[in-house]
C-alpha cells in the first residue's frame, strides 16, 4: 500500500513534467509546421510521449501488476528525417502518449491532494481511498498507452505473413532441389541409356548384341519405375492425391500403415458436426492436419523409441482437434529451428494452437487445434 501511495504522490511532479513537455514541443511543432523544422519536431515530441509511456508501463506493471505490455517499435517505411516525421505522426499510440501526459497533469494534482489529506487526517480509510485511485490510475495506463487489439492483430498478422512467406520458399526449394537431384537426374540417364540401346540396336549383328541391348533397355525401365515413385513421393509431399479424393480418414490411414513404430499406430477420425453433418474442413486446414501428423510420426519412428503410437482427429464446434500420443522416452519440445517449431509456426499462422506435453521418460502427447474455416464465406 505504500508504495502505491508513494506512486499517487509521485503523480502530480511527473504529470507537471509530462503536461510541459508535451504542451510545448507539440505546441512549437505545430506552429513552425508550415516550416522545414516543423513536422519533424512535432514527431519528435511524439517520440518522446511514446518513450514517457513506457517509463508509466513499466510502473505500473511493477506495482499494480498489471499486463499490460510495450508495443512494438514504430516501423519506419523510408529511411531518413522524413520517414522519422511519417512514422510518428500517423502513430495512433504516439497520440494517445501525448493525451496521457495531459491528463496526467490534472490527475496528478487530484491523487497528490487527496492522497496527502488522507495520510495525515484520514489514516483509517486511506486503504480505500488508495486502493480507488490506484484502480484510476491502472484504467488510465491500460486504455491510453496499451497498443491495442486491433494493432496487436496487425502485428500478429505481418509475422504469420512472414512465416507463411518462409514456409513456402523453402518448400519451393526442396521441391526444386528433389526434382533436380532426384526425377530429373534419373531421367537424363534414362534417355542416355535409351540412346545408346538404340544405336546398339541398328548395329546388331550378333545374339550378343542383342542381349546387351536388352540389358540397357530393361535399365532403363528400372530407371522409369524409380523416377516415378521419386515424382509419386514427391507429389505426396505436395499434396497426397488421397487427401483430396477421399479426406483426412483415409490419408492418415496411409500415413500410419507407412510409419515403423513396432506395434503400429491406431488412428481414429470423427468429422461429424454436433448437428451430424459431415462436410469438410477447407483444404488449407486438411493439409496442414495431414503434414502436421505426417511430421509427427515421422518424428516418433526416428527419435521417440515408442513401440505404439495413436492419432485421434474430431470435430469441435468450428474447431478441428488433433491429437498425437506415443509410449516413447519423451523429452520433445519446440525449440527453435527445430521441427516442431517449424510446426507450431505454420500452426499459427492461420490462428491454431500447438501444444507439447513431453516430460522425460514419456509419454509424449502434441495437442493441435485448428480453425475449421480459414476465411469467412461470402453471403
């Protein structure tokens, strides 16, 4: 409590301090605005209500204990004093920083006033009386100087956008480097040896001829067959075609008979709403569902040690819920840059949620939710 009293009583120096500043430099600004000096100056006062913000934040975070948190730097779109000046003046936040400050000064002056009576005559209610102006105190921090829901959104958003970018660069990559090491090397060689069997075949003259032709020819059809499980497995890790033809059931079947945990792994689907419909999840949400629980069991055949493993997907009101468990040793977690990171990222980019519970020695279970629609259908 008294270190509460000490802040209300703080109120009225720092609110003079802060009325002053902000009366005189935007004040000057505005003025000389029709000047070179102008704008710049007045963004520059701005600047310096956004930095007195967080000086307030941070006390009030350190004696109310409140949440709220400091924004992200203001991101300048061109370098320079101009791009300084742009920044600043088209701030929501940098404003709302210059209204604190004014109104702080004749709240500073009411807090001080009535603190100081109510600690020299009015001892016994002063726990009221601070604890009401302390909560006057908090709202004014919490609805001026928080960043804001919507900017909040933004900022979220741009780095969804970033990752999402990132994701589908790499993916761009491995796609061009699978073809190029892959398909595409075995189908050069493929046309060689049929080239060279051709010309084997125009000059064959003798039974032995024959046969080493036969040889390059039956190559080069091994050599067809491995360059199409090598576009198959690569088409797969696009987009599996049994995705799309027959939904998530029947593609999670396919990825679990394919995993080598010893006693298998059970999978269960239940896509029934509560009203029993059964139609389907966007397809943006089926692949990220698919990849994600392909990854996850990729991970369990090579480093969990389970010997079972399970995979349970259902329907939650609007929700997509999938949840991965294994018997194995445990200790799996997101760190950065590894998989799962990369996992919990590309979650998150369309506004699900990636949960690990991993302790040493197992079990493991990763909890995912998913919006079942990305975007709003139009009306």
């Amino acid at each position: 409590m008294w270190r509460q009293v000490g802040r209300l009583l703080l109120n009225m120096p720092l609110g003079i301090a802060g009325f002053v500043f902000t009366v005189v430099t935007l004040s000057i600004g505005l003025a000389l605005s029709i000047t070179v000096i102008g704008l710049p100056l007045l963004a520059a006062g701005l600047a310096g209500c956004r930095a007195m913000g967080g000086f307030a934040r941070g006390r009030a975070r350190s004696l109310y204990g409140s949440e709220v948190h400091d924004p992200e730097p203001v991101r300048r779109r061109r370098p320079g004093v101009t791009g300084f000046a742009i920044a600043h003046l088209t701030d929501a936040l940098s404003w709302r920083s210059a209204l604190y400050n004014v109104l702080m000064l004749p709240w500073g002056v009411l807090s001080f006033a009535v603190t100081l009576v109510f600690v020299l005559v009015g001892w016994p209610a002063l726990p009221w009386v601070i604890r009401a102006q302390s909560a006057v105190d908090r709202m004014l921090v919490e609805t001026l100087l928080y960043p804001g829901a919507l900017s909040e959104r933004v900022r979220e958003l741009e780095d969804d956008r970033g990752t999402v970018v990132d994701t589908a660069a790499a993916d761009l990559r491995r796609i061009e480097r699978d073809l190029h090491d892959g398909a595409q090397a075995r189908l050069v060689a493929l046309a060689m040896d049929l080239g060279m069997a051709k010309e084997r075949l125009r000059e064959t003259e003798t039974p032995d001829d024959v046969a080493a032709a036969a040889k390059m020819v039956d190559n080069a059809h091994g050599e067809v067959k491995l360059a199409l499980q090598e576009l198959r497995d690569l088409a797969r890790g696009i987009h599996p075609a049994v995705l799309t033809d027959r939904g998530l059931d029947a593609a999670l079947s396919s990825v679990a008979a394919r995993c080598t945990v010893p006693e298998g792994v059970k999978v269960h689907v239940d896509m029934k709403a509560s009203d029993g419909g059964t139609d389907r999840p966007d397809s943006a949400v089926e692949g990220i569902a698919y990849f994600t629980v392909s990854e996850l069991l990729t991970n369990i055949s090579k480093h969990s040690g389970a010997r079972s493993a399970t995979v349970d997907v259902w329907r939650a009101g609007e929700q997509l819920m999938v949840l991965v468990q294994d018997n194995g040793k445990g200790g799996a977690a997101p760190y950065p840059g590894s998989g799962l990171a990369g996992l919990a990222e590309r979650i998150r980019a369309v506004d699900g949620v990636f949960l690990v519970e991993s302790p040493a020695g197992g079990p493991t279970t990763v909890t995912v939710e998913l919006p079942w629609r990305t975007r709003t259908p139009r009306r």
